[in-house]
C-alpha cells in the first residue's frame, strides 16, 4: 500500500481498516475503462531515472536546452540528453557523510534549475547545490526538517526558497548556501504530506501555500509578509475534516491568481484590484493544468474538470476514472494528459472530455503530474522509468507546441508591473491604515509590545501563585498524612478493634 500525503498516517490507517471490514466499497478505484483510441502517440525514447518506490514523493525533473535532470529518492541524480535520454553523468548523493546511516539520501524535493545550478531536497533535511554541468557537488545547507516540494528559485538567481515539512519558509542564498532569513506559519496538527511548490514572482515576490488554507504573498528581501489570500477554511468537528492545505502549487496567469485547497474552494484573486474573483466549488491537492482558455484540475476523487476562464463556467468534468490516484493534468495540444496508479496514461479531449487515448505506459505506476516541454510529452514511473512520447500526428505536434509556448509566455507575464503588496501594507509586513506614518507604526509596535510583555509577566505571576499553591497543598497532605499516621499508631497500642468503640474513645 503506497504510503498516504497526510503527515499522520495514524487515524487514516484507522479509517483504512474500517473500511476493509466492512462491505462499502465506496472509496475503491474503479476498473481502468476501455478506451478505442482514436489518435497515436510515438514513444521516442525511455531511460532509467531511479525511481520513488512506494513513497510519496514529487521528484519532477527540470530541463534546459539540450538536457534533462532527473533524480531519484534513494539519491541518485542524472543528467540526460533530450534527444535520445542517454545519461550524461551520474552522481550519487547517498554517498554524503550525512546519509551513511540513513536508508538512503530519502530525496524528495526537486529538481529546480536555474543556470548552471541544480537544487534538491531530502527528507534528512539536507538541501543539495549541484554543478548542472558535470553533477558536482557546490554546497549543502541542513534545514533540520524533511523537504518535500521542490525549491524555488528568484528570477536573478541569487536567492532559493525552501518549504519544510513543519511549515519553515527559508531563503539560502544560492552562492554561498547560507541562510538569509527564514519565516513561516503554524501548522495544523493533522495536515497533507503533499506541500505546494513555492512561486517566484521576479526577484520582489514570492507566493507559498500553506497548511492553514492560505497563499502568503513575501518579500524576497526579508521575508516579510505583504499580503494573505485565503483560500480554505479549517472548518469542521474534528481534525481530519478540519485539513485545509493549500498543496497545489499557486499558479498566476496575467494579474489573476489561481489557488485550490484540499477542504474546497478555488479561488481566484485578482493581484490588479486586491479583490476575490471567485471562489468555485472544486476539491484538489494536485497542481492544476491551464491554456489560454481553460484551468483544468483533477480531484482527489479522481473525477477531471475543465473550467472556462472567460467567465468560470465548467465545460465538462470527467469521472470514469474514479479513485484511481489520478495525478494532476498538464495540457499537450488539445488534450489533457493524467496518469493513474496502474500506470495508465491518458489523454482527455480539451472540447469535451472523452478520453480518447490510453495506454498502460507502466505497471508502476505514474505518481506525479506529466511534463510538456518542447512538444514532448514526459512521464515519469515509481520504478524510475522516463518516457518521452510526441504526438504521431504531425498536425497534432505542431498544435502541441504552439500551445506550449503560449503556456509559458503566459507564465512568464505573470503579475509583471504590479505591486502585490496589500494596501496598507508596509514592506515591514504589518497590516496598517495607509495613512499611518511611520512614526505612528513605531509607536503602534512598541505599544504592542509593551502589552505583549505585560501579559508575559501577568502569566509568569499566575505560574509562580500555582506553584506556590501546589507546595502549600503538598506540605498540608504531607502533615495531614504523619499526623493519621501518629494516630493509628497511639489506638492500636490499646488493643481496640477499628470500628469498635469504648469509652477510652471520650
């Protein structure tokens, strides 16, 4: 059994096992469907990349002009040629000191690109720096806690963001792999293992997700928070139907931020005019797919739904793959592409939804959402397998393409010339009236922070009047205690029965 997203495995395994016992079948996954496909995909070329196994994980590889990245949990990491997969160099990380008596480097947040420099996550709580040209290793940075989404990088470079799994937001700074400043909210007690990958806007911005139901908008400089969008309500009579991770990565298209939650709602919060677009009725923890008309998400039901992004209406929604482990879509061509975890690859037609190609690409399963670049198509197995298909169709091809470069010039316009500051929000990251001055601000905080260490000593006077209280009840038990024991000893030296009365009782 794969192990689950949520980081207490505990009260679901509980769950699982009710549900074994039982005869409702309603959370089984439904027989993969008979597709006549009526469209053909070309695999071009297939390479070992060193695979996940049965863990959770989001090992998705990065790309440059020529190349592929790719890693593997067991710490495996690889360079490929686009043109045929075969492997440029290898390096290992479980060779690390730090890994020695671990099961493996347990890599699990990755690849990021930027340049010549690759960055990795692990579950030891190690971030790798890597030389994209020749593997070597360039720093190391321990977080102290697992990382499990992939890093960030700013639009210079020069700055990495890293999301730990106990909700730590850090900035590295990519040369020297220090520590520039580090930031983050309180989890819940029960959340997703899945984590959103943090969004770089320019060198300025930079959007995570958090388990709390909420997208943080921070100041690359410092850290400070400029802005909160809420997105799930951690609403509910206990704490599993409480979980509001936002673990779908943000996306923003123009000035229009796109934001799920596991609990329900995605929102769509225009960065132009600080307002809610939107909030719709759709549940998922996996990244969404888009093109320039369409968002498309898969729930964790399985069910695939298509939005219109003109005006929100929901152009169809597919459920013949219910339960399945469906990943999240990317869009190729006119077609949505997901996986499921028998392997199945299929390709859903954007105008209606019909699946209209399968394959059982391999019997490992796919575990994390499809890649398009260079109209490619790349799919990644648990066992480590990386397929490249492309369309058979050079019509079909060329749609691909064209689709993929409007997708990232989208992408690369995102919020440009906007200020996503909320107003009346200082760089400082305290919400304000906007006509406070800053010594208004000053004085507001040191006013704050003289109630703070008011109700800190307050507190401290409670603690110290309890534990004042405790020792006087614990000398009077103890006195209490010698003096009945002092008088059990005195009657039995007269020979009186307990419960026997005399007149030596007087």
């Amino acid at each position: 059994m794969l192990k689950t997203k949520l980081a207490l495995a505990l009260p679901l395994a509980l769950l699982t096992l009710v549900g074994c016992s039982s005869s409702n079948t309603r959370y089984q996954p439904v027989e993969a469907p008979e597709i006549e496909n009526s469209l053909e995909l070309t695999e071009y070329w297939n390479a070992s990349t060193g695979g996940v196994g049965d863990y959770y994980s989001e090992l998705t590889a990065a790309f440059d002009a020529s190349h592929i990245y790719v890693a593997g949990r067991d710490g495996e990491v690889s360079s490929l040629t686009k043109t045929d997969g075969d492997r440029v160099w290898r390096v290992d990380l479980a060779d690390e000191p730090e890994n020695e008596d671990k099961d493996s480097a347990r890599l699990s947040g990755g690849v990021a690109l930027h340049g010549s420099m690759l960055v990795l996550g692990s579950e030891n709580g190690y971030v790798y720096a890597l030389n994209s040209g020749d593997g070597s290793l360039l720093w190391k940075y321990y977080l102290g806690a697992e990382v499990v989404a992939k890093p960030a990088f700013s639009a210079s470079g020069n700055k990495i963001f890293v999301l730990d799994s106990q909700g730590n937001f850090t900035c590295l700074d990519a040369f020297a792999g220090d520590k520039i400043w580090v930031t983050g909210d309180a989890t819940l007690p029960l959340r997703l293992r899945a984590q959103a990958n943090p969004l770089t806007i320019g060198d300025e911005y930079v959007l995570v997700g958090t388990s709390t139901g909420k997208v943080n908008v921070l100041l690359q400089a410092t850290g400070a928070t400029v802005n909160q969008i809420n997105v799930g309500d951690a609403i509910g009579a206990n704490a599993l139907e409480r979980i509001a991770d936002v673990s779908a990565s943000p996306l923003v298209l123009g000035n229009v931020l796109y934001a799920a939650a596991f609990s329900g709602g995605l929102v769509q919060y225009d960065f132009g005019t600080f307002s809610y677009l939107a909030k719709l009725g759709y549940q998922t923890s996996r990244d969404l797919g888009f093109d320039q008309d369409s968002i498309v998400l898969t729930a964790d039901d399985g069910s695939v739904t298509c939005i219109n992004r003109a005006d929100n209406s929901q152009r169809w929604v597919n459920t013949q793959l219910s339960y399945r482990n469906v990943t999240g879509p990317v869009v190729f061509g006119n077609y949505a592409a997901v996986g499921d975890f028998e392997g199945y690859l299929y390709l859903l037609d954007m105008s209606d939804g019909s699946i209209d190609y399968m394959i059982e690409a391999d019997s490992s399963g796919i575990y994390h959402q499809a890649q398009v670049e260079d109209g490619k198509l790349y799919v990644t197995a648990r066992d480590g397998t990386l397929m490249c298909f492309g369309y058979a169709d050079q019509s079909k091809a060329q749609q691909a393409r064209g689709v993929e470069q409007s997708n990232d010039a989208v992408l690369a316009s995102a919020a440009q010339g906007l200020t996503l500051n909320h107003p009346g929000v200082y760089n400082a990251g305290i919400y304000a009236p906007a006509a406070m001055t800053e010594e208004q601000l000053e004085a507001r905080r040191a006013a704050i922070k003289r109630a703070v260490a008011q109700q800190e000593a307050q507190m401290a006077a409670q603690r110290r009047a309890a534990r004042e209280a405790a020792q006087a009840r614990a000398e009077y038990e103890a006195q209490r205690k010698a003096y009945e024991e002092e008088r059990r000893e005195r009657l039995s030296g007269f020979g009186i029965a307990p419960g026997v009365r005399a007149d030596m009782d007087q």
